[in-house]
C-alpha cells in the first residue's frame, strides 16, 4: 500500500479533482494549508504598510492506493495537472504504507482502502 501525498497551488483544486476522477481515483483527502519554499511569497499594502506575505494558500491532497502502479498513475496526473513551470508548483511525497485499518469493519491492509 502507498500514500501518495501533494501539495499543489490552491487555485488548481478543481482541476486536479476532476483529473484524479478521470482516471478512477476516488478516495481522496484535501485540505487547506499554508506553505512557503522557493516561491518566497509577496509583498502587498495593508491599511498603507507594506507587509510580507510569506505563507502562500496551496492545497494537500492525500491519496492511498494498492500498487505501485495506480500510484505511478496518481502521480503522473498530479505532475501534469500541477505543473505550470513556475516556483511554487508544489511537491509529492510518496510512502510506504505498513497497515491501513478501516474503523467500522475492522478490515484491515488492501481491504481496507478498496
């Protein structure tokens, strides 16, 4: 099992949901977060003073899948929805998963997640 985790612009929510759909993911996990890196944020004028934006608005998508290759699939349509060739493009993270447990059935591993 793996968890295939991204965090990608935020204004690429809907986009990316809809390209994980097409290509028959549909157990996912966003949330809202806030982020910084090479994109080193921006500055903009609040009440007349220039203020420092540093922590940027980017989604987390965590997905878990079976194989390696669903999450080779998962991960090449985050790459090309993602990517606009820009900073601040985001990042996958890719695990190993040891157990999943599914909390009603008490199924456990691949059962669990299918």
């Amino acid at each position: 099992m793996i968890k295939v985790e991204a965090i990608v612009r935020d204004e690429l929510y809907e986009d990316l949901m809809q390209a994980l759909k097409s290509v028959a993911i549909h157990g996912i996990t966003v949330s809202q977060v806030m982020g910084c890196g090479t994109q080193k944020g921006y500055t903009r004028r609040v009440r007349g003073s220039k203020v420092d934006i540093h922590m940027l608005p980017k989604m987390k998508f965590e997905i878990v899948v079976s194989e390696e290759a669903i999450a080779n699939k998962v991960i090449d349509v985050i790459r090309q929805t993602a990517y606009t060739g820009e900073p601040g493009d985001g990042k996958i993270f890719v695990y190993d998963l040891k157990n999943v447990i599914r909390i009603r059935t008490g199924e456990t591993g691949v059962a669990a997640i299918n």
